[in-house]
C-alpha cells in the first residue's frame, strides 16, 4: 500500500480497508476510485454500497464510539483521503451542514441495509442467541485446566461482552437484541447472570447456564411458547409517547416538543415505525417534506421570544418605541435567529446598532422573562386581545 501525501493512503483492487469488529480510528474520503461497503451473512457476501469519489465512509464509528460495524475493500484502485476522530468531530462540532449530511447519509445506509439483507433460513434471532450462546459456554466450560486459569474470573462464568461480540460478528444483530434475549433467560432462570464490580463505569457481566446438558430443548420449547404470544424481538422494549414521557419527567409535552425542535433531545432517543411513516407521508403533497410552515398562533397564545415571528411589523415597530434599547438588547440576547431578524427587520439602522451593542452572552433569566411577558402585554393592548 503506498501514499502519495501523508493523509492519502492508496488501495487496489481487493484489497481489505478495514474488517467489520475492528476499532473505528479514521474514517475516509474518497478522492478516486470506489470502494464496497459489504458484511459476510451465512458465508455469503452480501454488498451494502458502493461508494464513488467526494464520498465519507468509516465515520459512524467514530461518531457512534464503536467498532466497525460492516466491511470496506477497494472496489478498483482509489486514493483515500484520511480522516481522524479529530477532523470529523470537529466538523460535527463546527458545521450543522455536516451533521444534516451525516444523518441523511446514515439514514440512506441504513434503508439500503435493510432492502439488501433479508433473514436467511429458519432460524430467528431468538434462537439463533440461544444455540450460539450453548456453543461459546461448552467452549467455555470445556476449557483446558491451564487455560482456564490464565482467563481471568473464569469460574465466574462466559464473559457477557466478550459472547455479545461473538454473538455480533456471526448474524446481524443489535445489542439491544441480545440483552432482550438475555434479560427474558435471566427472568426464566434458565440463565444466571452476575456483575462484578470492578470499579469501572459499568461491572463486568458473567453468564452460567443453569442446566447446559438441557439448554438447546428448554431454549427451543420456549421460543414455540413465545411465538403464540406475539413475541418478536423487540416485543419487549419499553416504548413511551411524548405524553407519557412528560408525566415521567413531570414535564409539559408543549415544553418538550419545543426541547426536540432546539435539538435539545438526543437523536437516540427517537424510534419511528417504517410502515407507519410510509402510509402517512404517502398522503401528504411532494413539497411537504422540503420546507417547515411555522403554524400561526393566536394574539393569545403568544409567551415565546420565538412568537414574536407571529406579531406584524406594525405593531412591532410601535412596541419597540416604547420598550427601550436596553430591553430589546435583553429579548436579543435570548432570541433566536428568526427572532433576531424580525427585531432588527423593524429597528432603523441606527437603533439597531445600538441595540446589538447591548446583546449579552449572558443574561439574568428573570428579567429577560419580564421583558418578554412587557413586550406580548404591549401587543396585546394594541391588537385588542386578551391580557394575561
């Protein structure tokens, strides 16, 4: 493999880039050439993408601070422009543009993954945990005397992360997954798993098969027992709305729906139904989806610095007489951009110099709040509405 500057390596034809479990360091920019993005499933190599020049891949790792999650090989020859965990978190950290491209990007994989790997055979996942689960712990248990006693806490049982590796580099599997397979063994005691504490963040896991000479039986007559339950793998994953969320939270659903819109919300934490997203975006018209229609509130709801984008100019531009420089400095400082250019849209360009002198990084909320609740009164008087 040669380089012809320090941050390009070279690939031909074939040649491995990096192998699915590997540790995420880099990720790459292709320069020239293609590369293929590929797993291994039932000793059949299946292609997820193949990627041409101007394209990132490798990036998710670094994001997502995991291993490699598929395989890259040199498609034809190319030149790789490297990227480290520096630059691409930098990048993230800099440029919302980047992040808006990351997403789609990932959400684009994920969608082809779907489409090219269908479930191979009989076995589900459900199973498939449970027969590699009875292989790695007679490996385990069968382990030669002078073996064993160089593992560390081996007598403890198989090692939980190292079996959910094992478990991940033989079928397309989520960690979510195995711990739902896990954690429904575990209630059943068919399995005991015990935590060490060994000071880190998190113990260390260790499983112990209850009858291993029975296992495989008790597995599979439970799957057929599950099965007319409904039972699927994700059956048993917790899922809440955004009303149930904010009882949790003693929230508002209001206060949190504007918490998702200033991306206050981890994207983690959003799940969504395929089919469902389907049959509704399905009935809506081809520009929906390429621009966001802020809804006109009323006189009377209007409580946000953010509303103020919902008041007319004229109005505005009489309130702004009154309310003085150094409070409309206090709803800049706590404005966002749209607010922002509705303030100065209605200042004249004098006013509105002094009035970005006055903008502070930081603010007492109180009297920022106040200053909001006199400017919505002010619009109220005006327009006629209702006082609060």
């Amino acid at each position: 493999m040669g380089a012809s500057s320090p941050n390009v390596k070279s690939f031909y034809r074939g040649q491995e880039i990096f192998k699915e479990g590997q540790e995420s360091s880099v990720a790459y920019m292709i320069k020239k050439g293609a590369v293929n993005i590929f797993k291994i499933q039932n000793n059949e190599k299946i292609i997820l993408a193949k990627l041409g020049e101007g394209e990132i891949f490798g990036e998710m790792g670094i994001i997502a601070k995991g291993d490699r999650s598929a395989n890259a090989e040199a498609a034809e020859y190319c030149d790789l422009v490297v990227l480290t965990d520096q630059i691409i978190l930098k990048l993230l950290d800099q440029c919302p543009r980047t992040i808006q491209y990351m997403t789609r990007l990932l959400v684009k994989r994920l969608a082809r993954t779907g489409e090219m790997i269908s479930p191979k055979g009989h076995m589900n996942n459900f199973t498939s945990i449970c027969r590699i689960l009875d292989l790695a712990y007679q490996t385990h248990t069968c382990m030669p005397k002078d073996l064993a006693r160089k593992e560390r806490n081996h007598d403890l049982g198989l090692e939980y992360s190292k079996f959910c590796k094992t478990v991940r580099g033989i079928i397309l599997v989520s960690q979510s997954e195995i711990d739902i397979v896990i954690n429904k063994l575990k209630s059943l005691k068919i399995i005991e798993v015990s935590d060490l504490r060994t000071g880190k963040a998190f113990p260390d896991r260790f499983i112990q098969i209850a009858d291993p000479v029975n296992f495989v039986e008790v597995t599979t007559n439970l799957f057929k027992e599950l099965q007319q339950t409904a039972y699927s793998s994700v059956s048993e994953l917790q899922i809440v709305d955004i009303y149930e969320i904010a009882d949790m939270l003693g929230s508002d659903p209001k206060v949190l729906y504007k918490k998702i819109g200033q991306e206050d919300f981890p994207e983690t934490m959003f799940m969504f139904d395929r089919n469902k997203v389907s049959a509704w975006a399905s009935e809506k018209e081809p520009d929906y989806f390429s621009k966001v229609t802020k809804k006109k509130k009323e006189i009377s709801e209007l409580e946000d610095i953010e509303d103020i984008v919902y008041v007319d100019n004229a109005t505005l531009k009489e309130v702004f007489t009154r309310l003085g420089y150094h409070k409309l400095g206090l709803l800049m400082s706590v404005a966002e951009e749209d607010a922002r250019k509705k303030i100065l849209s209605n200042l004249a360009k004098k006013i509105a110099k002094v009035v970005q002198d006055e903008v502070r990084e930081h603010v007492d909320e109180s009297d920022a709040e106040d200053a909001v609740n006199e400017l919505f009164q002010m619009v109220r008087e005006i327009k006629g509405g209702e006082t609060k």
